[in-house]
C-alpha cells in the first residue's frame, strides 16, 4: 500500500492529503530551523545530565518520607542548570501547572503584598487562584491584593502602566508567555526580558514570575536567561516529554525556590521531604526528549496554522511568523468549528479514538470547554490535543503530538470533519 492508500484508510480523502501534501513541501525551511532549534536544546539537557552524574541509581523510587531522595535532588539540579537557574523544585507533589503557579504565588507574598500582572489576565484557572473570580482560599482571602495591567492593542508591553501600577505593595510581578484561551499574540523570551529589565529598573525588589506554560524549548534561551526570578511549568506539558505521568516545575532564585518548597510540603520541611515513587526515570527520559517532542508539536502548529490561514480562518500564530509556544489558536466563529476541529483531532487519536468530544462544564473555567484528548497521559497536552471554550470568539486551541507525524494526521483529520460538515472549502 502507498501512503496515499493508507491515509484513505484511516478517513482521509484524497483532495485532503493533497491539500496537506502541498501545505507540506511549502514547509521545508521552516521545518529545518526547528530542527536545528531542538539540537541546540537536546545539547542543553544533554550537557545538564552529563555535568550533574546522572546515573541509574537516581531511578530508584523512595517512600514515606523520601528523606534523602537522590534521584529527586538530581533531578532538580539538572533543571536548574538546564534553566540556568539557582534552584528547582520539580516534584510529582506539584499536580499541575495551577497547582506550580499557586504554590509560587503563595508561597512568596504574604498579607498586604500586592500582585501585578503585566501581561493582562492571567490564565483563566489562577482567577480563582488570585481571586479575581471570588473563591474558597484565594489569595485575595489571605489579603494580597491584584492589579493588573493589559498588553497594549498591539500586543507590547505598556511600560507607562507599569509604572503607574508599581507602588509600595508590589511584591511580585506576574507574566504569562504563552496565550493562554485569549487570543493574543505569545511573548518572546527576549521582550520578557526587557519588561523585567524595565520593572527592576523601578524597583529591583519584585519577584518577576513567568508562567512559562506551552514554552519549554520553543526557543534556545528561557526566562530565567532573560532575569526572571521564578519560572514554572507543568510536565504533562512540553518539558515532561510526554513521559512524565504528572507534576510541575519551579526553577529560578535560591530564596524564592526554597519558598516554595515550604509552602509545597511544609514550613521546616521545605525539600528535605517528598517521595518518587519510582517516577523519577519517566521524569529525566521525558526531559531527554522533551526538545525533540516539542519540535514535532511546533511542527505540528506551523503545519495547522497554514492549512486553515489558507483556507480563509483567522489564526494566531500566522503562517509565517516566529513562535514563542506551541499553541495554535484557530477562529472559526461558531460552535459547530470548533466542536468539528476537536472530533478530528479526537478521531486521530492512538488512545479513545472512538469517543466523541462534548462541550462540558469544567472546573476552573467560566463557560462550557470541549476538550479533545486521546492520550496515554490523562489531560498531557504534550501530546495531541485540543481545546475551546464555547463562547465568542469560537476559537479552537490546538497543541501537542508527541511525534510529528501524529500531529500531521490529526490535523488532517481535523480537516476532514471540517469539510465534511460543511465549514471548510478545498481551494479547487
Ligand atoms: C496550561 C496552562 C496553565 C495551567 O496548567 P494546568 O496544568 O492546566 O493546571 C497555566 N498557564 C498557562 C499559560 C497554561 O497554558
């Protein structure tokens, strides 16, 4: 059987691999750079491993307690030095990305201490982290108080509502790299870095914090090599690998890191304590790979954001420019687009392949989410998913394949549904 054969198959039309085929070869020189990006960033990983002795016995899980864990304070040396941090905490204790944020948050402001964020609204799930949506435990009850200022119409830091913002209470500045469920355009590591320059320039004291969700080894320097004083993440997305069966990351200054260690398990306890479980192999080889991983689903978001561009949707990343995350948001301006795009994707999967997405009340979130998942981690999206809340302007997030030419077949599935309901043309 050739290709073409098997794609029709599995439910691929013939004018729909075309389509892909031609969108394809248009690729090539995109494609070469973020290959070249993942061998800077596999070199990078690799040299944290060789410099900190990884050795087998950092595999081995520990109980109870987990004094003396050596395969967990490895671990969290090769972060920091993939990082070029101080300090990590990297924990399967930290459920998720939420989770690394709040315990970042909490765990370096106290009553009184106020939290700006200079990227506008954070993620939708740390409005109840924040209080911003009023909830149980916030930090809002504990009387840290929230500003905020927006990114300017063209997506730029405004460094005079910055100013303006700063006062005597502002104890930590938060930024979001990624987008998130908005659409705006994703911050490079390097503008970060210059609005970190601008708000030490005011006040060296504020804990810069980038929530550095979806942006792990997109480019070949983090927020931590541009002066952010905390970066997190979550390992079910890019820096697990795919690997990882849960838990997140802290990496940056000593002080703010061992912060977190005590808010995370206990005031005197702080890293002394936290068993493996024998989780710590999935968490170093999902680290490995996790350069390579996240260059496939880079690939995978170029590849979708130009067969719908060309197709006549809005997307954001647009064909051509650079990627600071591997998120690709897709407007389709109904309902039934984005609960279309999410069958596809779901349809493609290696995992419940045969279950078909609904829009759901999720927990966190302010309107019903569909969620298209067929993972072999619950919720990884590293690997090939999709997500859109159901509310204008009827955006679909795409992320994720944990191999490149996974995320091809997704997203020519995807395409598939799209114009068998209807929604999407084939340029003839
Ligand atoms: C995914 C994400 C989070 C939250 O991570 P969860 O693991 O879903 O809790 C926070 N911020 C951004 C930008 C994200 O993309």
């Amino acid at each position: 059987m050739n290709l073409e054969t098997i794609y029709e198959s599995m439910g691929i039309s013939s004018a729909v691999y075309a389509y892909g085929k031609k969108t394809e070869e248009a690729l090539k020189e995109r494609f070469r750079a973020i290959d070249e990006n993942a061998e800077y960033n596999q070199l990078k990983v690799l040299h944290a491993m060789q410099k900190c002795r990884v050795s087998d016995i950092h595999f081995a899980g520990t109980s109870g307690y987990g004094y003396n864990d050596l395969g967990r304070d490895t671990l969290e040396a090769v972060y920091a030095e993939t990082f070029h941090a101080e300090a990590a905490l990297v924990r399967p204790q930290i459920t998720c990305g939420t989770h690394a944020l709040a315990v970042a948050l909490a765990a370096n402001l106290r009553p009184g201490d106020e939290l700006l964020a200079v990227s506008g609204k954070p993620y939708d799930t740390l409005e109840e982290v924040i209080g911003i949506r009023p909830s149980n435990g916030s930090l809002a009850e504990y009387g840290v108080t929230y500003r905020q200022v927006n990114l300017l119409p063209d997506d730029r830091f405004d460094l005079e509502g910055i100013r303006a913002a700063m006062n005597g209470h502002t104890k930590m500045v938060h930024i979001q790299r990624s987008k998130g469920y908005q659409t705006r355009r994703t911050l490079s590591v390097s503008e970060i870095g210059k609005a970190i320059d601008f708000v030490k320039s005011l006040n060296p004291d504020v804990i810069c914090m980038v929530d550095n969700c979806y942006g792990e080894f997109v480019e070949r320097i983090e927020p931590t090599d541009a002066g952010a004083d905390l970066c997190v993440g979550s390992l079910i997305k890019n820096p697990g690998g795919g690997l990882a069966p849960t838990g997140g990351y802290i990496v940056g200054k000593n002080t703010y890191v061992e912060n977190c260690a005590y808010r995370l398990t206990s005031p005197g306890l702080g890293k002394e304590v936290g068993a493996t479980m024998g989780l710590m192999q999935s968490f170093y080889q999902g680290l490995f790979l996790a350069p390579t991983v996240t260059a496939g689903a880079l690939k995978g978001a170029v590849f979708a954001a130009n067969i719908y561009e060309k197709l006549g949707f809005d997307v954001l990343p647009d064909g051509q420019e650079s990627r600071h995350d591997i998120i690709q948001a897709i407007t389709f301006g109904t309902p039934e687009g984005v609960i279309e795009f999410c069958k596809g994707i779901q349809a493609a999967a290696p995992v419940d392949s045969f279950v078909e997405p609904k829009p759901w009340a999720m927990p966190g979130y302010d309107s019903d989410v569909i969620m298209a998942a067929g993972a072999f981690v619950q919720g990884s999206s590293i690997e090939l998913s999709a997500d859109g809340p159901i509310k204008p302007p009827y955006a679909v997030y795409f992320q994720g394949g944990l191999t490149w030419d996974h995320a091809r077949f997704g997203i020519l599935m995807s395409l598939q549904k799209l114009t068998e309901a209807g929604i999407a043309k084939l340029p003839a």
